[in-house]
C-alpha cells in the first residue's frame, strides 16, 4: 500500500521517515520527492508499506501527528492524474 506523506519539514530525509513509520510495520520503500531544478525537498513524500494492515496502523496513528514541527497529512496515494502537455514556445 501506497501511502502520501505531505507538510513534511524541508529538513526531513528519507531516513527519518523510514524510521518513523517502521515503528508501525515493515516499511518497503520510502520517496521524498526533490525538486528538479533545486534539489531541495518539495514537502511531500511516499512511503510504501506491503502490509494493508499496517500501512492503515500508520495512517490512523501519524495522520495530523507533529513530526519535526509540522502537522503530518498521510493518506493513501492516488494515481497521477494526466496533465495536458505544456509546450514551450508557439507553433505556426
């Protein structure tokens, strides 16, 4: 189960999330999202846990929890939605 992670502090790593939500079951893979032009952290996360049960203990026992300063909203991940395509310049 695939669960979003956002308000995180720009300072939170990989590492600290994987430690907090290990506390609550197997932890699979965990993928804070950078920017691409900064490479500074975004705010937001995905942490992806293979146990529903689990996954569900640590959304009902972290979702609006203070971590680092922040108020953490965890819920499960949805798909992307498509975005039309931007184009950069005009065609004639």
């Amino acid at each position: 189960m695939k669960l979003f992670v956002g308000n995180l502090s720009f300072d939170t790593t990989e590492n600290d999330l994987q430690d907090l939500f290990e506390k609550h079951g197997a932890v699979n893979e965990v993928a804070l999202i950078n920017d691409k032009m900064t490479g500074r952290s975004r705010g937001f996360a995905f942490v992806t846990m293979n146990d529903a049960t689990q996954a569900n203990a640590a959304v009902s026992a972290l979702n609006g929890q203070d971590f680092q300063g922040r108020a953490l909203t965890i819920n499960e991940a949805r798909a992307r939605e498509e975005r039309p395509r931007q184009f950069e310049g005009s065609r004639r």
